[in-house]
C-alpha cells in the first residue's frame, strides 16, 4: 500500500533534532517522525474513544439504576408468600 506524501516545513527545537537524528540512525529522519506521529495519533484516537465508552457506560449504570428503583416495588411483590 503506497501513501501519498507532502513536504512541509516543520521547526522544532535544536535539541529535539540532535535527538531525532541520533535515533533515526540509518532510517531516515522524516519516516522516523512520520512513524511517531502515527502512534501519537493512534493513541490520541484511542484514548478519545476510550473516554466515550466510559461516559456511555456511565450514563447506561445511572439509567439501569433509576430503572431498578422505580421497579422495586414490583420486584419485591410475592416475596411474602415464600
């Protein structure tokens, strides 16, 4: 699978750079930064997710909660006669 590239111009702090150099080693500069940008964004997709499950699991315990307590009631009829 072959993706499409751009260049653009990107300024980063000098010793950010020494340290991308020294870690690219024989890759080349510009995979080594398109690769962590990747996993940047993966991981910032993932954690949004993550919090909207959360929220949605949340809102589904308050509203299985206000369900059981306004069928309370009802649950307990014949529990006498046992």
């Amino acid at each position: 699978m072959h993706t499409e590239t751009v260049r653009i111009n990107v300024t980063l702090p000098r010793e950010l750079l020494e340290s991308v150099n020294d870690i690219a080693g024989s890759r080349s500069r510009s995979r080594l930064i398109a690769e962590s940008l990747q996993e940047y964004v993966r991981k910032i997709k993932k954690d949004e997710l993550e919090k909207q499950l959360e929220e949605g699991y949340q809102a589904a315990a308050k509203e299985s909660i206000a369900l059981t307590e306004e069928f309370a009631a009802v649950d307990l009829e014949g529990w006498d006669e046992y």
